[in-house]
C-alpha cells in the first residue's frame, strides 16, 4: 500500500520553509492558524508559489462563522483570482448555512471561479447536521477531498465517523483527516481509517520574546510554529 501524503498547513514564512524542508507533501497555506485559519497576505503566496511541492491556499475572508454575506462572497471569488494569478495549485474553501448545512449555492460559486484549480472542503463539513448529506454534496460539487476531524474535537475522537465517511465515500472523494494528528497518534488512527492523505501544522509551540508586546495585547504569549524535524518525524511514521 502506498503510504498517506502528508499535508502541512503553514500561516508564515518560517512555517513554510520548515515544511518543505522536512519533507512536507502538500501544504495548505493560511493565515491567523489560531483563528481556524485565514485567506494567507499577497506576499505569503508569491513567496510559497516558488515551492517545490503543491500548494492549496485558504479562501476565508474573517474568523468566527460559515456563513458568509453577499459583500464576503465577493471578496472571496477575488481571493480566489489571486490564488490563480500567483500560480497556486488550489483552494481550501468552505460555507455554511445557518443552521450548518453546506451552503451549495455559494460553494458551487466558489468552485466554478476556481476551474482548473484544484480544492479541498474544509472544516466547515464538521459542523454539518447530516454527514452522509454533505458527503454527497461534496461529491457533487467536484471537490478532491474534505478535510474533517469527523466532526470531533479531534480526528483520533472521531475516528469511527472518519471510518465510516471514508467508506461511504467509496472512493468518490477523498476523506483526509486532521486535527491533533502528531507522529506519535497518526498510525493509531490509520489503523482504522485507510485514509491516503492526513493533515498536520506539525507545530511546535515557542514562547513570545518581547513582554512588552504580550502585555500590552499586541502579541500573545506563545506561538505556534511548524518544525522540520516534526515533519520528518511525521513522515517516518507514515512509512517514510
């Protein structure tokens, strides 16, 4: 069997740089990781379109919801240009509506503005009422594949949804778990999930320099921040 591909989702430039170097086999590029992730800055794209491996960028103009006004839309069908314009290989983009099912109209919006690129459905999936439901209106609108925790807090928490997604999906679309999946867990979960993709920050968590900074709220007290030997360490794992 062929061993899982290992995607890294990076928010900075150190970031990045690490996941490469350690090996990394896709990269999901955000900004403002602690906020669930948000479309990355102009400058952060250019420099990772010059990486060696795939890159997919995050299409999320705010924190907080799924459920996005005309106004954000918009925004997000320019993002969506951008990400092209800076020869990207895909978007991660997800919508919902107000009482978490998929929003179907606007991603179908979102994914014809994104032709020829490829997508994931992000974590907005988890929140959905029905999962088979939304599977099935994943598959139909053409994504590759849904990143989900399985609707847990955790992917190894929600290990028996994950299971049963990546049956129902039979091969339709790809179930790519993520969420607290670290070197030492990924293999518990691959032995009841036969995922051929997972998803990592393989970050490591450092403590902010400048005080003054913390204490006056323009810094939190520690960061996150993807470490190579992490990542190499994720690949053996996966049977590198």
């Amino acid at each position: 069997m062929t061993r899982p591909l290992l995607e890294v989702c990076v928010a900075d430039a150190e970031s990045l740089a690490a996941a490469v170097a350690g090996g990394a086999d896709r990269i999901e590029l955000c900004s403002a990781l602690e906020l669930g992730g948000l479309t990355p800055a102009p400058g952060l794209m250019r420099l990772a379109a010059k990486a060696p491996i795939p890159v997919y960028a995050m299409v999320r103009p705010r924190s907080g919801d799924f459920v996005f006004t005309a106004d954000e839309m918009e925004i997000m069908l320019a993002d969506i240009d951008a990400i092209r314009g800076f020869g990207l290989k895909g978007v991660v983009v997800g919508a919902s509506r107000p009482d978490g099912t998929l929003d179907a109209d606007l991603l179908r919006r979102l994914r014809d503005r994104a032709q020829g690129l490829g997508a994931t459905l992000h974590r907005a999936f988890d929140i959905v009422p029905d999962f088979a439901a939304a599977l099935e209106t994943a598959i139909e609108l053409g994504f590759e594949r849904i990143l989900t925790s399985g609707g847990a807090a955790t992917a190894t928490d929600g290990i028996a949804q994950l299971r049963s997604l990546n049956s129902a999906a039979r091969g339709r679309i790809s179930i790519m778990p993520g969420s607290g999946l670290t070197p030492q867990n990924v293999q518990h979960l691959l032995q009841a999930v036969p995922a051929t993709e997972v998803h990592s920050s393989c970050s490591a968590a450092r403590t902010t320099a400048n005080e003054r900074a913390v204490g006056l709220h323009l810094a939190q007290a520690s960061h996150r921040r993807t470490d190579k030997e992490m990542v190499a360490e994720f690949k053996r794992a996966l049977g590198d």
